[in-house]
C-alpha cells in the first residue's frame, strides 16, 4: 500500500474512505470471492443503511474495518466465496491480499458470510 491505513472512521477522513475503497477492490479481484461486506455491527451501519433507503449509497455497505488497539493494526474483512472454490482457500487469500497491503504487524481477521 502506497501509504498508512487510516485508523479514522471513513466519514471524518476522505482518505481513509480511499483506503478501505481500494481494500475492498482488492478484496473483490480475489479468486474465489463474490462479495464483501461489511464487518461492523448493524447498529454501526445504521447511518448507511438510512442513506441507501433516502437513495444515498449503496444498501450493503461494503467495506474493509481497520481499526488499531494498543498500537496493533486490525483489519477485519466479511466475504462471500463462490461454491465452486475451496472456501478455506479463498480465505487464505483474501487474508495474503489484505497483508500486502497493510502495515506488517497488522492482525487479519476473514468472516465468510456466505457460500454460493
């Protein structure tokens, strides 16, 4: 990654947003993925998710969360694989793509939300 994950929420850093855009792109270029949501909780995706039914943004909320506690990095990601791939595979390499591109001592942590 060309430089620092931002560790601020998206809406009070443009360049955070930018950050977790590309994680996301990235996330979606790797075999065996069909989708990416969010990790968050639901009620921390109450503000998008009323800006997607006013028409504002996208109803899924797709994102990489990146946060940091005590001073570690974490980088969580929530993923839909293709039932035709090895799920446990896909994983390994949505988790490989993610340590490219995010800071060494970052923790990466993979949900699959889905198979299909």
């Amino acid at each position: 990654m060309t430089g620092p994950l931002s560790t601020d929420h998206p809406a009070d850093n443009p360049d955070g947003q930018a950050d977790q855009l590309d994680l996301v792109a990235r996330v979606r270029a790797v075999d065996g993925v069909t989708d990416v949501y969010s990790p968050r909780s639901a009620i921390s995706r109450v503000p998008g998710l009323i800006a997607a039914a006013a028409g504002a943004a996208d109803d899924r909320m797709a994102e990489i969360a990146v946060t940091v506690r005590d001073g570690t990095p974490l980088v969580a990601a929530r993923i839909a694989t293709a039932s035709h791939d090895n799920t446990p595979a896909a994983a390994r390499r949505v988790a490989d793509a993610l340590l490219t591109n995010t800071p060494e001592d970052a923790q990466i942590s993979i949900q699959i939300a889905r198979i299909h």
